[in-house]
C-alpha cells in the first residue's frame, strides 16, 4: 500500500511540473501583460531526507550569497531570491534564452522532527544547500505491561 502512496505523489509531483511549465509558458507570451507583471521562476531543487537531517540543494548559478532570503516559519521553509539579469552586447540579440533571471520563491513543508535551532545554509559553485537537522528525542525502551 504504501507504494501506491508513492506512486500518487510522485504523479502529483508530474503534474505540478507540467502545470508550472504550462503557466511559464503562458508568463512568457507577449500577448498576456497582467500575467507577466511578476513572474517567478522556479529553480531545479532536490530535497533529501536522511535519519538525521533533511538537506535542500537549489540550482542558482550566477547569484550571491546576498541575492537570498531563507526563512523558516514552523515546518514551512521558504526560498526566494532575485536572479538578476545579464544581458549579452548591445549589438547581439538572443536566438535562444533559457536561463532564467527575476524573482523567485519555493516553498517547503518540511517534517514535525526538524530542530529550527539546527539550521545552516552555504552557497558554493552555483548550488545554494540548506541543512535542516532533526531534533534527537529519546526513544524508550520496550516495556511489557503486564495485565492484572
């Protein structure tokens, strides 16, 4: 049972992507100037959950440390940031452009067991890492009740 809840989600993911890119799409076209008024990208993101912590990888080249803003709000983890935009010479025009600039925000609901206190986040080489860890609760031990 529990693939068929991975399966689902991993569908849902699909099609949030495609709906996203179906939106950026629309973002795009010239013709649609209410809905280009503030456009957000969404850069890729992997988000890794281990025993002892979540870590969140974003693909931001061309940014600075200063160009983020990370907040943690309970177990929402926001990202955003603002790509800014570096256009070629003044005598060249783009026949293909698909690296993105702009604002843009992510947002994350990230499990009950994080420590807010064990936050940390670096950006090197084009990568932004986010390393949330996890509080350590004492697990009990086994105790048989006995039944009077």
């Amino acid at each position: 049972m529990a693939d068929v809840g991975k399966h689902f989600l991993k569908d849902v993911r699909t099609m949030q992507e495609e709906m996203d890119l179906l939106f950026d799409h629309f973002y795009r076209m010239k013709q649609f100037p209410i809905l280009a008024s503030r456009r957000l990208w969404r850069p890729p993101t992997d988000v890794l959950e281990t025993e002892n912590e979540v870590i969140i990888t974003m693909e931001v080249a061309g940014m600075t440390q200063e160009d983020f803003s990370i907040a943690l709000n309970e177990n929402l983890l926001t990202i955003s940031g603002n790509r800014k935009f570096h256009p070629g010479n003044d005598k060249a025009f783009f026949r293909n452009m698909e690296i993105n600039s702009g604002e843009f925000e992510r947002n994350f609901q990230l499990p009950e067991s994080i420590d807010p206190e064990g936050v940390s986040a670096t950006y090197r080489q084009g990568f932004l890492v986010i390393r949330i860890g996890k509080r350590v609760d004492k697990k009990s031990k086994p105790k048989e009740i006995k039944v009077e």
